[in-house]
C-alpha cells in the first residue's frame, strides 16, 4: 500500500504546475484572530495555556473549533476517541487527505504547540471553500483528542490518533485514571463520549490517502538557520523505562557507612552515569531522568527503594539502541558493586517513523514555488502524523519557533511563520487531494 502511495504521489510530483493553493486568500488577520481566541481558554488564566484534555476548558476550545469547521463548510463529526473531523468531500469517492493536529495542552503549556496545526487546517478549509475548489478526493481536517499525556499516564499520549490508526488498546479508558481518580473512561463519558464504542474510531488503510500535519518545532533549528518552514524527514524514536534500585531502609544513625546498602545514592550514581552515555555517543541522542521517588522517604532513614524513570531518544535507530545497552550495563555494573537489587520495566520502544519521501518532494516544490524558504528537519519530539504513518503515508511540515521553548507559558510563534507554514500546507493538501 505505501508504495502505492508513494508512486502515485510522485507520479504527480513531476507535473508543477498543479501544485496550487496556498495562494492570496489565506488572512493573517483571521489566523491571529483565532489564535487570540483559543489563548483565553485555559484554566490557568495569566499562566499559561492549561487544557487538560477532555477538560472543560479542552471542550470549550473543541466547541470553538467545531464551529469554524462549519464555517468552512466542513460535514463535522465527532469519532469514538473524541477526534473531530471536518469533511469536505471531493469529486470521487477516493481515500481521503487528512491535515490537522491537536487542541490539548499539558499543564502551564503554550498557546502554539498543536494549536497552530489545527489553526492552519481549517484556514485551508476556508480557502478551499472561498475559491469553490474542487478536489478529487476528500480532505479530512482533524483536531486530534488528548494527544499531551500528563492528565492520565503517559501510555495516554496521542490517544485520539493512535484509537485512528487502532494502536489503543480498548479496555485502556477502564485501566487509566487522572490523581483525582476520575478515569479516562468517565472523563469521556463526562464530554458525551462513549469509551465502549472506541474500537470504532479505527480507519481502515483504504479510506486514507495521507497525512500531513503543520506543528510548531519544539526546537532551534529553524530559528537558528533563519528559516520560516520545515520540512521533517524523520520522527524521533523513544525508549523509556523505569528502574526501581532496591537497598536497605535502616536508621541514618546506628548505620554505619560501610553497612549501608543506600539505594538513592546508587541511583544518583547511576542517573550520573545515564548523563554520561548519552554525552559520550554524542550526535542527537538525549537521555533524561525527569523522576524519581524515594522510599520511604524520611531525612533519617537510609533510602530503601528509589524508582526513577528513564527517557532515550534519537532520530537514528541504532543510536538509541546503543545507548538503551550501555546504559542497562552501567545500571548492572553499579549495583552489583553496591550490592543493590535491580528491576527494569519497560514502558514504550516506540521506533523512529520515517516520513514520506515522495511527500517531502511536494512540500519542497510548493515553498519554492511560493518562494518560502524552508529546509528539511528531523523532529525530535513526537506527533499525531507518528500513529497515522502505521496506516498511511505521513508527512510533518513544522514552523520556526523564535522563542526556542515549548511546553511553557512563554511559547512563541510569529504569525508571519504560521502564515508561511499554512501557505505550504495548504498547497501540499490540495496537491495531493488533486485537482
Ligand atoms: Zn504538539
């Protein structure tokens, strides 16, 4: 099937003076204008963007969004997961263009990350139905569900397009619950979801043509190389786990230094050792240790039992796998010369995703024709378009990111880039929805 794609995608590559859109009508005005309208719904007002996802402000935002859809004249429904998809039909039945991205943000967040993506989508949508194009094949504009996971637990993340590509487990909604107790299931139900209907929110391979999601870079490059878009070549790959060192809880006092099995100061043995490898291999890979705990816990008690979580990625698989092994023999080295116990649990090896190559042609030939500058960039972060590329071809188009910061209240992206990046958007969609 990728194949396929990719030939048909590239057959029409060759003909360039089919790749329209993108042109005079897309608004800066109104690009800003709704991004100053999503600004104000957050639950932490002044601190940030806090949209928990199916949260009250998170269903505010959607409510928003699923009323410009009907103002671009999309068909808008609502899927299993919580994904809203505004359609617009084309002149045949063929597999659909998807483009779009996420509302949900993690606690404090920006007003860009994801935002921008669905902004741009339904900007196409307008000026698609401002100039009455027609296209051969449908174009799905999608704000994908609950794709930040700091509410549920991380196996949460990009839950709304991974329950589309059928990579969410059913029960899964049962199983996760927020520090409040309330789980992923009720909290759907609480937004007029039915979580037993999930399995239902899986797209068949036949009814998708592509994906292409427009999204912040959550990084410098861009900004670095003055360069307003970017074209992703590749999606990082992640492997993380969790290491629990187990030692001895004993009194600080009656414990001499030389019978102490401390399991916290293994631990920050072994967590200097994680920063070491990955500074070692070097490249782009990143190793993180974002948490840890401490049992039981108290200023007079010898650490018994520490549990930190560890975080691997690169662009490149056999980096990361590398690092994966040195790091595990550093953790075994360590606690066997402090006769510490170990248990490592793995919580998700996710692999890199390449992204279309066929695509990335097309998205460099429309900058050029529209005489944005762009370059071709990995992503080091992950997106919805990753789960898409199980059951479709995928491509990322990404926008310079003056602030360098994501994730955080101070998040910034000039509306000129967004204009830019939603100018080759939109010409990419309507070229690969053809004419
Ligand atoms: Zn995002």
């Amino acid at each position: 099937l990728n194949s396929n794609h990719r030939a048909r995608a590239a057959a029409g590559a060759s003909s360039d003076r089919q790749v329209s859109g993108g042109g005079g009508s897309i608004s800066e005005s109104r690009i800003a204008d709704n991004l100053r309208r999503l600004e104000v719904i957050t639950a932490t007002p002044g601190d940030g963007i806090t949209r928990l996802a199916f949260s009250d402000a998170d269903a505010t935002a959607r409510a928003l969004v699923v009323k410009w859809m009907r103002d671009a004249e999309l068909e808008v429904r609502v899927d299993a997961a919580g994904n809203i998809i505004g359609r617009r039909n084309g002149s045949a039945s063929d597999p659909a263009v998807l483009t779009g991205s996420h509302l949900d943000s993690v606690p404090n967040g920006g007003n860009y990350d994801g935002v921008v993506g669905v902004i741009a989508a339904i900007e196409c949508a307008r000026v698609l139905a401002e100039r009455r194009a027609q296209t051969r094949r449908p174009i799905e504009f999608v704000c994908f569900a609950s794709e930040e996971a700091p509410r549920f637990a991380q196996s949460s993340n990009r839950f709304g397009s991974r329950a589309m590509a059928g990579l969410i487990d059913p029960e899964l909604p049962q199983r996760l619950h927020d520090s409040d107790g309330t789980s992923l299931a009720e909290a759907m139900r609480r937004v007029g979801l039915d979580p037993s209907q999930l399995a239902s929110a899986k797209r068949d391979p036949s009814e998708l043509f592509a994906i292409v999601e427009l999204h912040i870079e959550q990084g410098t490059l861009l900004a670095e190389a003055k360069t307003p878009v970017g074209i992703v070549t590749r999606i990082t790959g992640t492997t993380r786990f969790k290491v629990d060192v187990i030692g001895a809880s004993d009194h600080s006092g009656g414990t001499p230094m030389t019978r102490r099995r401390d399991a916290l100061a293994g631990a920050a043995e072994m967590i200097l050792a994680i920063e070491a490898a990955a500074r070692d291999l070097g490249g782009d890979l990143v190793a993180t240790v974002g948490v840890i705990e401490v049992r039981p816990g108290a200023i007079s008690v010898v650490p018994g039992l520490v549990t930190f979580g560890v975080d691997v990625r690169d662009v490149l698989e056999a980096p990361r796998r590398g690092a994966v092994r040195q790091i595990m023999e550093a953790i075994e080295t360590i606690a066997s010369r402090r006769a510490l116990g170990t248990s490592v649990s793995l919580i998700r090896d996710d692999d890199p995703v390449v992204l279309s190559a066929s695509i990335q042609d097309v998205a460099k030939s429309v900058a050029a024709r529209l005489r944005i500058p762009s370059m071709s960039i990995p992503s080091h972060t992950g997106h919805d378009a990753a789960s898409l590329s199980a059951i479709t071809e995928a491509a990322m188009l990404m926008v310079r990111n003056r602030s360098g910061k994501s994730h955080a209240p101070d998040e910034h992206v000039d509306v000129e880039d967004i204009v830019a990046g939603t100018r080759v958007l939109c010409g990419v969609v309507e070229y690969l929805a053809g004419a």
